[in-house]
C-alpha cells in the first residue's frame, strides 16, 4: 500500500465552508446560554447544598466540570464563524480545539461511570462502601488524565503550515488542514477513537440499562422501596444512554468517513461534500451533550430537584 493514497482534489467548496460556518455559528449560540446557566446551577446544587458526596455524585460533579469547559469556549468558536476570521493566535486555537474533544470523551467517560455505579448500587447493593467511595476520586483523576492525553492526537494532527503568514494567524477549526500521515497510522487512530471512545463505553451503558430493567422485575422484602429506587436508577441510565445515542453515535458514525473526505482519500466530490455537510451536523449534536446534561439531572434526580426547589422540609431515601 501507498503512503498517500490521495485522489483527486475537488476545489475550493465555498457553499461548503459559508454551509460549516452558518451551523456551527447558529447552533453553538443556541447552546451557549442554556449550557452555561444550566452546568453552573448544577455545580452550584452539588457543590453548595448537597453535602454528602456519596455513590455517583462525584461523577456528576465531574461530568458537570467538562460541560462547563465546552461552554466556556463557544464564544471564540461563535466568534470565528460569524466573522471568519480569528485574531486570538494560533496557541488558543489549539486549545480550542483540544477543550472541545477533551469535553467529548470526558463526559463518555463520565456518563459511563454514572451508569455503572447506579448499576452497582442497584444490582449489587453491598458491594459498594465508604473505601469505595474514596476510590471514585481516584476513577475521575484516572479519567481526566487518560482522556487529556489520549486527546492531545487532535490538535496535534492539524497542520499550522500555510501559503502565506496572514492565513496562518487567521484560520482556525474547519480550516486548518490535516497532517499527511500513513495509511496504517490512520486507520490505527481511527479504531482506537471508535473503539475505546464510543463502542465499548455504548456498549457498557446499554449493558447497565439492561440489568436494571431485569432487577425491577425482582420481588424483595422492601418491594416498594426497592422498586422507587430501581426505576430513578434506570431513568438516570436510560437519561446517560440517550445522550449517547442522540450526541455521540452520529458523529462517531461519520468520523471516519469525514476523516477521509478531508483527506482526498475519496474520488467523488459529491460524496465528499455529503459527508461533510452530516459530520458538521454530527459535530453540533455531539457539542449539544453540554446542555443536555443538565436536563438529564433535572428529570432524573429527585434529590437534585429537591435542592434546586429549596425545599428543605423534605426527608427519605435518597434517589440513588
């Protein structure tokens, strides 16, 4: 096999990149407002009013932090797309564009670690102590790092070399062309993204939906009690699922196609354009993830509405 591959070049798409830009600019300021106000009073409820960080808690205040990272970069981004330029340098595009997939597999990760600990305390009630708990900081730095650094390939695979220096400072995002890099190289990064970013944590999750829907039909001495708590347990991961399903699975469907679009590893400059223009709408959905999970918070967690709405009065379990 060839070291490059590459067909032939199909032009400037102008439609294409004035197309890329309407979207993000549009859907990126759709979400700016409801993400940032809805992470920071999330943060603000976890933080401030619950005090007892217990058994997924942990998690939700880290997926809220990598919500909360995406948020914070939207107005550069919104910034760029409605005047096609960017005067910020080319160190904070870099960081933008790494705070972006950072965000991405951060809140993959989370959202699985959700998923299992209520799958835990569900299924395997017991199993789960105050050494444990203490063991979930650890999980969230272990992911923090591990997803930090495997993101770190993105920006580094964007080429900062141009024609002439103007365009150097002004290009940011879509614009900056990707590294040549071999075949193999290429489809090993490609795997490794679809694979360890998004199969086997889908798959994870949909395994944790599926074993709290069986516990509900488990008879148990407390059956009432048990039953309340099983059922906000499958709606907290059935929340975790639909994000996957709605964020994460088209653009990881699309990825390695616009991956080879942007490569000139395709020969028809229809197909190419097609591809693009659904990865664009993938990358939006992807980004919506910030402002959903919030949301999720709100309809699945008792406890976290109990808070928001001040009603200090009220006692019981908790909703995990």
């Amino acid at each position: 096999m060839p070291h490059n591959f590459t067909f032939k070049h199909c032009g400037n798409n102008s439609s294409l990149k004035t197309y890329q830009h309407q979207v993000y600019a549009v859907v990126y300021s759709v979400i700016l407002a409801p993400g940032l106000l809805g992470n920071v009073l999330v943060l603000w409820v976890f933080r401030i009013y619950i005090k007892k960080k217990n058994q997924s808690m942990v998690f939700m205040m880290n997926l809220t932090v990598a919500d909360l990272l995406q948020v914070l970069s939207l107005p550069l981004m919104i910034y760029y797309y409605l005047n096609k330029v960017w005067p910020f340098g080319h160190v904070l595009c870099m960081v933008c564009i790494y705070v972006r997939y950072v965000n991405m597999y951060a809140s993959i990760y989370f959202l699985v670690c959700i998923s299992v600990r209520r799958c835990q305390l569900i299924v395997c009630p017991l199993s789960y102590n105050s050494s444990k708990q203490k063991g979930d900081f650890f999980i969230c730095v272990f992911g923090w790092l591990l997803v930090c650094c495997c993101c770190l390939l993105f920006p580094f695979l964007r080429n900062p070399s141009s024609n002439s220096a103007s365009d150097y400072y002004q290009k940011c995002f879509l614009e900056l062309p990707l590294k040549s890099i071999s075949p193999p190289a290429v489809w090993a990064l490609l795997v490794g993204a679809e694979l360890l970013g998004f199969i086997i944590p889908l798959i994870l999750v949909l395994t944790c939906t599926f074993m709290i829907a069986r516990s509900l039909r488990k008879v148990t001495a407390r059956a009432v009690t048990d039953k309340g708590k099983k059922k906000r347990a499958l709606k907290m991961v059935l929340s975790c699922t639909a994000v996957f399903l709605l964020c994460f699975a088209p653009y990881h469907i699309t990825l390695p196609l616009d991956f080879l679009a942007k490569s000139n590893k395709l020969s028809d400059c229809s197909v190419r354009d097609l591809i693009q223009r659904c990865h664009t709408v993938n990358l939006c959905l992807a980004s919506l993830n910030c402002s959903l999970d919030p949301l999720m918070y709100c309809f699945t967690s008792k406890e976290f509405w109990k808070h928001v709405s001040f009603n200090r009065s009220m006692s019981g379990d908790e909703d995990d």
